[in-house]
C-alpha cells in the first residue's frame, strides 16, 4: 500500500470499519515516512472450502437457496428470510478469515433458522448433519424440546 503523498510503502492502520455491505473494508491510514493519513478501500475476499475441498467465492445467494428450500411451505416471509441470511452473512464475516468451512457456515444458519421455525430449522438440520434414520430427527427433536421448556 504506497502513500499517496510520498510514495513510501510503510503505513499504519489507524482505523478500519467494514462496509455495510461486508465487502469491502475501509481503512484509515498512517504513513510512517511523512505521517500524513490517507484512506484505503480493501476489497474482502471471502472464500468457502467446500466439501471436496474445492475453493469457491462466499456466495449469499447459496444460502439463501438453501433455506429457501427448508423454508418452503413455512409461514416465513421473504423479509425473515433476508433478515437470517443477513445474520449469517455478518456472522461469517465478521471473523475476518480469508477462507470459511462450507460446514461452519451451515452451522451459522440453524441458530438464526431455529429463532424464526422449528420445522424449516428441522429440515435444514437433517441435511446439514446428514440425518439418516427416523432417530436422528427424534433426536433433534427432543434437544428442540428440551430448549423450549
Ligand atoms: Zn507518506
């Protein structure tokens, strides 16, 4: 990162504040060689490790397709459904990491999920974890139980 005034290569970070949008990250700066400040605008790269262990661009728009799916038939409006991709999106990048496990950020979605239906929550849980038997749902079903009393 050069200062604009004096070219040298040395700054500082002073400041940053993520974007709204989580995309980009804005930081105030400190040239160490004439200690003028400028500001820089970085873009976040934030990349999914799938389960293969391919490498992909964080997406939102896979997230929402997925609890869209669990949320079909649900009473859960578009506006719901935006509110938890949005709380996994700030989730996810507000650890800062380069790169996420495609699993952790299933993980981030059941607690948002969970907050708004139980059943959408169930149905996403049986992917996520992998459910294979009718005991797995029963077990799930009882932790749900568990946490309303
Ligand atoms: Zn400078």
């Amino acid at each position: 990162m050069h200062c604009p005034y004096c070219n040298a290569t040395e700054s500082r970070v002073v400041d940053s504040r993520i974007s709204e949008d989580g995309y980009s990250i804005r930081r105030r700066r400190l040239c160490e060689n004439c200690e003028r400040r400028f500001s820089t605008n970085e873009t976040i790269q934030l990349c999914v490790v799938k389960r293969d262990g391919t490498l992909e661009a964080f997406d939102r728009q896979k997230i929402m397709d997925g609890v869209v799916k669990s949320a079909q038939g649900r009473p859960i409006t578009e506006s719901d459904l935006k509110k938890i991709v949005d709380a996994v999106e700030e989730k996810v990048r507000s650890l800062g990491l380069s790169q996420i496990d495609s699993y952790d950020i299933g993980h981030a979605v059941l607690e948002p999920l969970r907050k708004f239906d139980v059943i959408a929550y169930l149905r996403y849980a049986s992917v996520y974890k992998g459910f294979k038997s009718l005991d797995d749902y029963i077990n799930e079903i009882e932790k749900l139980k568990k946490r309303k009393n």
